[in-house]
C-alpha cells in the first residue's frame, strides 16, 4: 500500500493549480498542447479503493503556444470544440498497485467514450501559505486519438503519416475540501 493517505471526504479540483497536458508525435518530434479550463470533484473513501473522480475539460481552453495550430486543433479535423466543447472523465475503479494507483473510467471525448487506465500517483498533501489544505496527484495515461474520432492527419507523398495515433495525456490536479 501507499505511504501517503489522505483524509477522506469530498474535495474540489482547483484549476487554478492543476493542468490536462498532451502530447502527439509529429514527424520526428512531438507536438505538446494544454487544457486550462478543468473542473472536477474527488471524494476520498476511508477505504482509498472505493474513492471517485469526476472531471470535466473546456475544450475551448486549448493552447499549444502557436495560435494558427490551436485553431486547426479545434476545428473538426481534430477536437471539434463546436460541436464538443466539453470532455469528462468519470472514475469506475481504483485499485492500489504498490507505488501507485490503476485509476480506471470512462473518458468522453468528441462525443466519444471510452475505458481508459491512467497510471495514478499521489503527491501529497498539506495546508498552503494562505491556510488552505489541499491534495495533489500526478497521473498519465496514453490513448488512440482514433478511437475518440480524431483522424486529423497528412502525409508526404508516399511517406508516412505525420502525426501518430497515441496521444499521451498527463494530469497535475491539486484539489481543496469542498465548501
């Protein structure tokens, strides 16, 4: 089991200290963007093994730090942020794997939903300089941009496609008691 426990209750993700990150090879690189806009809620069970996550995304919040890309990204050719200005995640199991957790669920993207595994780690805990306690987790997983329905993509003539299927997606959520 983990070293780190958390008190059990009901707490708030605070987006203002957590980020959504993905990142997608492109050519012989990759490509990295950000989502800003992420709500959510985390209830911690006495036994950690029943505790819950729900999140939602603004798709809208993307950026990659190039202004012509985030807009390529969310036109239909890639996340739709029209039609899908939202995505969520909702947990359906947990389960303690020594050094970390097997964070299990369903993430809705494009109107899509899929399982999905993250790779869950908790950071801590602990009250901040305005005496605020709050948790913290780092969590990864990596997904088929193909199975949500994004098939945006180009190819040199002849060559091979230029950005892959796996998108890897990194969680860094600190979360607060719930008022």
């Amino acid at each position: 089991m983990m070293d780190i426990t958390f008190p059990a209750g009901s707490y708030v993700i605070d987006a203002a200290h957590s980020s959504v990150t993905f990142s997608t090879r492109f050519v012989a690189g990759r490509v990295k963007g950000t989502f800003d806009d992420i709500s959510g809620t985390v209830e911690i069970a006495e036994d950690p093994e029943k505790s819950t996550v729900t999140a939602q995304i603004g798709t809208q919040s993307l950026h990659t730090g190039i202004a012509p890309r985030d807009e390529h990204l969310s036109s239909a050719d890639y996340f739709d942020v029209a039609n899908h200005p939202s995505a969520s995640f909702t947990s359906t199991e947990l389960i303690a794997d020594g050094e970390r957790f097997a964070l299990r669920g369903d993430l809705t993207f494009r109107g899509v939903t899929q399982p999905v595994e993250f790779d869950l780690y908790p950071l801590g805990s602990g009250t901040d300089h305005f005496g605020s306690f709050r948790l913290a987790f780092h969590a990864t997983t990596r997904v088929s941009r193909k199975a949500f329905g994004v098939n945006g993509n180009a190819s040199l003539p002849g060559g091979p496609l230029l950005i892959g299927d796996a998108t890897d997606v990194t969680l860094e959520i600190q979360a607060v008691p719930a008022a």
